[in-house]
C-alpha cells in the first residue's frame, strides 16, 4: 500500500510538474514577487489577485525549474485560492513544516491537498525547490519583490 500511495504522489507531481494548470501570469494582479533557488536555478515568479473581501481571488505563477518547484507552485496557487493573507500565511508555514518532516497534519484539508510533496523531506535540497514558490508568495503579500535568497 505505500508503494502505491508513493506512486500516486510522483504521477500527481509529475502531472503538475508538467502540465500546471496556474502556470501563467494573471491578466489583473495586485501582488506579485519572484524567488530564485541558486543551488539549482529555479525560479519562480508568483501573482496574486485579492477581491473586495480581502480573500485571494486568483493566484498564478511563471517558472523555470524542476518538477518539485513547478508542481508545488501549481499546488500553491490552488490551494490558496479564497484565503485571506493571514490564512495564506498559516498555510506556509504548515508546508514548510510538511516539506521539513514530511508528517501531514490529521484533518487539514490544504494539507492534504498537497501532501504528495510531503516525500521531499527525504532530500532536504528538494525542500527549497518544494518551498521557493511559497516564500516567494509571502514576499508578494509583504509587499516584497523578491524572496529572500537564504530560505
């Protein structure tokens, strides 16, 4: 059985790796910041669209990289969809705390959702790929252009 769970994370990384169904700059965005991963020359550069509520209407991104950065950034950009900035921020650092140790928390369904990139815990240099595009959105909502480089 966990053979198989460990084969439907890789398709599910793969299908979003290769075919990212928010791989595109947003016509209209309020927020937008690029992060770059030296170690390996990823780079991503996140948008994101409040509406009137203050919620995350919209989010989408444009990157160079690995499968990892490319499906965790596609994942993001769905997940976050209809959360507030403070909830945006929950979310991260519960990813990151999931990228980490690969534990994904009991009854979260965000984390759920992006559980298949929980494995990267096993290659800590797969962590900053699984979390460039994240630090990128939380530069993007502090109203940063760019991520921090040391993340």
């Amino acid at each position: 059985m966990f053979e198989d769970l460990r084969d439907l994370y890789q398709d599910v990384i793969l299908d979003h790796g290769r075919q990212p169904r928010h791989g595109a700059r947003l016509a209209a965005y309020d927020v937008t910041a690029e992060g770059d991963n030296p170690m390996c020359g990823d780079r991503v550069r996140v948008f994101a669209r409040h509406d009137a509520d203050g919620r995350i209407g919209a989010a989408g991104f444009e990157a160079r990289g690995c499968a990892i950065s490319i499906a965790s950034a596609d994942l993001m950009a769905e997940t976050v969809t209809g959360h507030t900035d403070d909830e945006v921020r929950a979310l991260a650092g519960r990813f990151r705390d999931m990228a980490m140790t690969g534990a994904v928390p009991e009854d979260d369904v965000a984390m759920a959702r992006l559980a298949p990139l929980a494995g990267v815990h096993e290659y800590p240099s797969r962590v900053k790929c699984a979390t460039l595009a994240w630090h990128a959105l939380l530069a993007a909502l502090d109203g940063k252009g760019e991520s921090g480089r040391d993340r």
